[in-house]
C-alpha cells in the first residue's frame, strides 16, 4: 500500500513540474515579445527624432496636421447638413405614408 502512495505522490509531483515548465516557457515567450516590442519602439522613436530634428519637416508635418483637422471640421460639418436633410425627407416620407394610408381605407376620397 504504501508503494501506491508513493508512485501516486510521484505522478502529481511530474504534473507540477510539467504545469510549472509550461508556465515558464509561456513566461519567457511573454518576455522575449515585450522585449522585442520596447525595442522597436526604441528604434521607431530614433527615426521619429531624427526626422523631427529638421524643422523643415517639422513644419511641413504640423502643416498636414491642420489641414486634416480643418478637412475633419468641414466634413464633419457637411455629414451634420446631410443629416437634417435626411431627417426632413423621412418626416415627409412619414406624412405621405399617413396620406397614403388614409386615402387607401376611404376610397370615396377618388370619386
């Protein structure tokens, strides 16, 4: 009996030594992906640096920038003019519905 016992405790300790190396091995794969993503960033942020160091380009990126938010602005603008517009035909379309209906139940309105 106390064989069993022993061969029992020495299968859940290989479980705990597989789980415990599979959540190192998950461990390490989560560190080697931070690892590579800090340094891109590193890289990517010298290239932004070295880009920016030119005022020239600086100003031509912040030129961009204004001209994207005023061309947001005007669209933004004109999808809200759109809108009202669809608002109103819908109301109509709701008015001819409502006429419609009510000329179609009282055919005396046609003669």
């Amino acid at each position: 009996m106390a064989r069993a016992g022993g061969i029992t405790n020495a299968v859940n300790v290989g479980i705990a030594v597989q789980a415990d190396w599979e959540n190192r091995e998950f461990i390490s794969h989560i560190s080697l992906n931070v690892r590579r993503l800090f340094e891109f960033l590193i890289q990517f942020g010298k290239i932004i640096l070295d880009k920016f160091s030119s005022l020239e380009w600086f100003l031509h990126l912040s030129g961009v920038w204004r001209f994207s938010l005023c061309a947001e602005a005007t669209t933004k603008s004109k999808l809200a003019s759109l809108n009202e517009k669809l608002d109103t035909l819908e109301r109509r379309l709701e008015l001819l519905e409502v006429q419609v209906g009510t000329a179609s139940a009282n055919p005396s309105l046609f003669t």
